[in-house]
C-alpha cells in the first residue's frame, strides 16, 4: 500500500479515488430512484447542518461525534482546480474541520431531500479565503448518506455555476 518512504504510491491514490467515485454514483443513483421527501430548509436536525454549526463554533470533537468510525469526506473538483483527497475516519475528517474553523468557516444547508439515510442538498460555504479573493459563498451540491443517525459519507462537488469563479479566483489568488 505504501511506497518505501511511506506516503501511498499514485496507483493507490487512484484506486481509492476511483472507488470513491463509485460508491459516490451508486449512492446519488439510490436517492434518484427513490421517492424524495422534501425536508424544511430551516430543520437544524440534519446531521450535515449540525456538523458544520459544530464546526463554526470550534467544537470539532463534537462534529466527529456524529460520523460513523468508518466515515468518508471528500470535495469532488474539475480535474486541475484543486487536489484533494478522500478523508477517512473521524480523526482525518477533524483535521479538515480544524482548518474550516481556523478560516471562520460557515456552512449552511438548503433544498434538502431525504429519503431514508440518504440525502442530497445545496450547501453555500462561507469563509475569510472565499471572502478575500471575492468569490463568496462557495456553493456545493451536496450527498450524505447515515448510518443509525451518524454520517458515514459525505461528498460535496462545487456547483457548475460556482467552479469556473472559484477557478479564476484561485489562479489570481493562489
């Protein structure tokens, strides 16, 4: 699994990243197929919602509380725009939280759809990086999926309309 230095080699990061993918279709293939339930944009209920308002007020430990051992996060991009990798386990998942917090990070959820423990929604991300470079709110589409009331995976992708912004804003920037 690892290279002799230690760090996993590309063919790795690339299987994982394909099975993510996966497992990412077959769960938005499950919630379309499913009769949606369109659940109250302002429910503070949703284990996502919940997260990142733990999230904005420091308090990562109690974010991880509500993810599955086995949770898995990851923000899909267009190729070339950012590398980042799927996160797994709570305690991963914390440390990106941590730099979420660190940025006055913010997170809303809206146009929910739950059926069962599956869920999509539009999720608008605001922080002081966005912010400075002028391209704020970040806004996602969003998946989770739960397990006995925890989140088990997350995924958000960059909506069509936002990357092309966050793209220009990052050359400049970055």
């Amino acid at each position: 699994m690892s290279n002799l230095l230690g760090s996993p080699s590309s063919q790795l990061k690339e299987e994982v990243m394909r099975k993510m993918l996966r497992i990412i279709v077959v769960c938005a293939l499950a919630i379309l197929v499913a009769p949606p339930s369109i659940a109250d944009d302002t429910s503070t209920d949703f284990p996502v919602q919940l997260i990142y308002d733990k999230v904005s007020e420091g308090d990562i430990e109690g974010a991880t509380d509500l993810l599955t051992n086995d949770a898995v996060f990851l923000v899909v991009t267009a190729p070339g725009l950012w590398s980042t990798p799927a996160l797994v386990g709570p305690e991963a998942i914390g440390k990106w939280w941590t730099g979420i917090h660190k940025d006055n990070g913010r997170f809303e959820v809206s146009d929910l759809v739950v059926e069962g423990d599956r869920s999509i929604f539009t999720g608008l991300y605001y922080g002081d990086r966005f912010d400075n470079w002028g391209v704020s709110p970040a806004e996602f589409d969003g998946l989770a999926v739960l397990r006995d009331g925890k989140v088990r995976l997350l995924a958000l992708s960059y909506s069509a309309d936002y990357e092309p912004k966050l793209d220009a804003a990052r050359k400049k920037y970055h």
